[in-house]
C-alpha cells in the first residue's frame, strides 16, 4: 500500500488560504474518486474538496476552523501500490508554490530598541473576535502585545477588510512613531489608537443598547457568511458618505424586443435571456462613457481601474448574499453575457462558484426589481465606489411626444436607482452616469439582431 498526501489545492491567483469548515470523511473512511472530503471557505465563498484518488483515509493534518495555506498536505490517504510510505501529489495545476515569510523581527525595523513589554510574546484570544486573521497576522499580534480589541480596530485594506500584513505592521510602525507609507486613513486611525490608550476609545467597543428577549423570543446566531456581509455593510457605511440618485427609465422597446427574442435565443444558445446581461450591457458602455465612476479611493489617491469588472448581487437560498463577478463586461458581447450571468447565478446558488470569482470587482449591479420591489438605495460594495439598483418593470400610463402633439399611453416603466461615494462622486457624475445607464436601455434597437 502507498500513501498520497492530499494538498489543499489552488482556488485563484488571489487566494492564498482557506478556512477549513468541516471534513465530510473521517479516518477510516473508504473514499471514491472524486468523492467531497472536506469543506473549506475563502471569505465569502465556500467550496468542496474532492478526492483525487480512491482509497482510505488514513488521518487529517488540520482540524475544523483551522486556517490552512494553499499547497499544504491536509490529509493522508491510503492507496493501493507498492513501496513504502509513497507519496504522491496533485498535478501541478492544482498547486502553488509557497514562499516562506520572512522571520516577522527581521521585517520590523528597530524591533531590537523596543521596550521588552511589546516584545514579549503575549496570549491573545482571537476566538473572542468574529473577524478574520491570518496565521501570520495572528503570530506578528502575540509578538508586538497586541490586544484583540485594538486589532479588531485596524483597518484592514485586503479582500473584504481583511487584515493584512502589511496593514498590521505599519500599525506597529506608526505606533512606535516611525515613518510609512501607508494610506492616510489608515494612518489617522493607528495614530488615533496610540495618542489615546487612557481614553480606551479604541480598546472598549462602542456601547450596546441592552435588548429586551422574552419567553417567546427566538435566538438565532449568525453563520459565518451573515457576520461578514454585517461587518461589510458596517464597514462601508463608514467608510463612504453615501448619496442616492434616481431616474425612471420607459424600457418599453427592451421588453417587447426581450419578449420578441426569448424562444428563438433558448433554442439557438440553449440559454434563458433575462433583463439582468442587458442591464450589465448598458452598465459597462456608461461606464466607458463616465470612467472616474469605475475607481476606487486610497487614502487621498484616486485609483482608476482599467478593467471593468462588474459584480452582480445574487440573493443565496439560504437568505445571505454574495456578489460574483463578471470579469471584462465590456468585452463580452450579449451572448456571452447572458452564459456569464447564468453560469455565476447557477453556480452562486449552488455554492459552486470559486474564490477568484467574487474577487476584484469595480462595480456593483443588484436587481431590486427580482423582490417585487420599485427601486432601493443599496450600500456600496467596498472598495468600489458606486452601486446601481434596478427596480420592477411596471405597466404604467405616461406621457408621450409625437409629431401630433403629446398622448398618454401605457408603458413599461423601470426605476434606477444609483448609490455613490461623495468623496470622489459629486452629484453631477453620479447623476449623469445613471441617466446615461437609462438612455442606453430606452433607446434599445428593437429591430437589434442577436449577437
């Protein structure tokens, strides 16, 4: 018998760990190929682990609620083969070359001069925080004697808030008054921390009006995808003076071409065509139109994407939310655009979709309309800089200009409603870019071949 050595596989160019949630297969266990092992999740996203190989399952290296790096040995299986304790590992698609971090002293400049007290390795208790650290986070926190309370305090500047190295040691560095280079939000709030410990501002978390539970009332802890889309939604609500603007669109030429369309595009692309690519069409041409909304804000710097990205909120089954992405909308035609969006929705649903897709969006479209609803004003999805809601299609009577003077009719009528950050979005271009989003759907060629 041999053994294979199961290696957590690659699951994007941007994600380097992963949460282990609960393994399916226990030691002892005969395992068929292919068959679910274990369950991992990368921040929003989670996703199954399959067996590469059929045999039994010896031992797991890792146990639930571990955070594991790409490209370790997870578990042992016993294979059929000859040879003692042969190993065998994916192909190389499915690893990834890991660096060893430098030692955290040697990357701390002066860590030598500091006092012995923030030196010594302290005991901190990251189960009483609900935010995400990484192992080498956590290590540089138990160095440098940092409590849970001004950790949870940092801003963090990766995937979802998420606290980074490097946000964390220049914390360290701005604390001990040393120079950096980090953006002046982040700044502002380590040097916030350090000039008033005695004040605790930092240390205590704000206070809780006390909630009356009765006999009656039902308790439900929130899962871990509930607590980071609350921590998000806080987060950017903080972070973003948000404004609202509104236009109603009459898309009245968009659903009878839609309507027109739908049965000869399922049958040629074997493929539903909903409202949702076309309104991700007419986002992507807008956003070449008016470029500094597809941007993002670090610190007094003004970063303008050049790809556009575009995210699109899909409701889970189980009540949560999670923003899969369509990457180079603007290159896809509307065929490729309605498989994008299909494929992401299916797969959202499903919780198929993989961690790389979630990631590096530049823009946000959530439907509002699917709920019933008319129009909503919906939190920016950070670092991005706006979000666009779409309400329902509604039949409603409105007025008309023709060559013979204005008539009444009735009209499929559409409310946009677009969120934005004030800080880098005035009025003016929040204003035209959504105006411009509905003049590319109410100007929609009826006539338009599909393509």
């Amino acid at each position: 018998m041999a053994q294979y050595e199961l290696l957590l596989p690659k699951m994007g160019e941007s994600v380097a760990e992963a949460t282990i949630i609960k393994w399916t297969k226990q030691p002892g266990d005969h395992i068929k190929l292919d068959d679910t092992i274990l369950e991992i999740a990368t921040d929003k996203v989670d996703s199954e682990v399959p067996s590469p190989v059929e045999g039994k399952l010896v031992k797991h290296l890792y146990a639930a609620d571990e955070v594991v790096q790409v490209g370790a040995v997870i578990a042992v299986i016993e294979v059929e083969g000859t040879g003692e304790a042969e190993t065998k590992t994916p192909e190389p698609e499915n690893t990834i070359e890991i660096k060893e971090e430098p030692a955290v002293e040697a990357s701390i400049p002066g860590i030598s001069q500091l006092p012995s007290e923030t030196v010594a390795t302290t005991q901190v208790d990251f189960k009483s925080s609900d935010r995400f650290y990484s192992p080498l986070v956590k290590n540089i926190a138990k160095e440098e004697g940092i409590s849970i309370e001004e950790l949870d305090a940092i801003k963090g500047s990766g995937a979802e808030g998420r606290l980074t190295k490097e946000d964390l040691l220049n914390h360290i560095q701005v604390k001990k008054g040393g120079s950096t280079s980090r953006i002046s939000d982040t700044l502002a709030q380590a040097k916030s921390a350090v000039e008033a410990p005695k004040q605790d501002k930092i240390a205590q978390p704000a206070p809780v009006a006390a909630t009356s539970v009765s006999g009656g009332d039902e308790i439900i802890e929130m899962d871990r995808m509930r607590k980071l889309i609350a921590d998000h939604m806080v987060m950017s609500k903080h972070t973003s003076p948000h404004v609202t603007s509104f236009v109603e669109a009459d898309v009245t030429n968009l659903v009878l071409w839609r309507n027109k369309v739908k049965n000869t595009f399922e049958k040629r692309e074997n493929e539903k065509i909903t409202f949702t690519p076309i309104f991700v069409e007419a986002v992507a041409k807008a956003i070449k139109d008016f470029p500094m909304i597809n941007v993002s804000v670090n610190g007094t710097q003004i970063i303008k994407k050049k790809d556009i990205n575009i995210g699109m909120a899909a409701a889970l089954p189980s009540g949560n939310l999670i923003v899969p992405v369509i990457k180079n909308a603007d290159q896809l035609n509307l065929v490729g655009l309605t498989k994008a969006v299909n494929d992401l929705a299916n797969r959202a649903r499903n919780s198929k979709l993989k961690p790389d897709e979630t990631q590096n969006g530049t823009f946000t479209l959530t439907n509002v309309g699917s709920f019933g609803n008319v129009m909503g004003t919906p939190i920016i999805n950070q670092p991005q800089v706006a979000i666009l809601a779409v309400g329902a299609i509604k039949k409603k009577p409105a007025v008309l200009e023709t060559e013979h003077g204005d008539v009444i009719a009735i009209r499929h009528m559409m409310f946009l409603s677009l969120s934005y950050d004030h800080r880098v979005v005035d009025g003016s271009l929040g204003g035209s870019f959504v105006r411009r989003v509905a003049d590319y759907l109410e100007n929609w060629d009826i006539n338009r071949e599909i393509s």
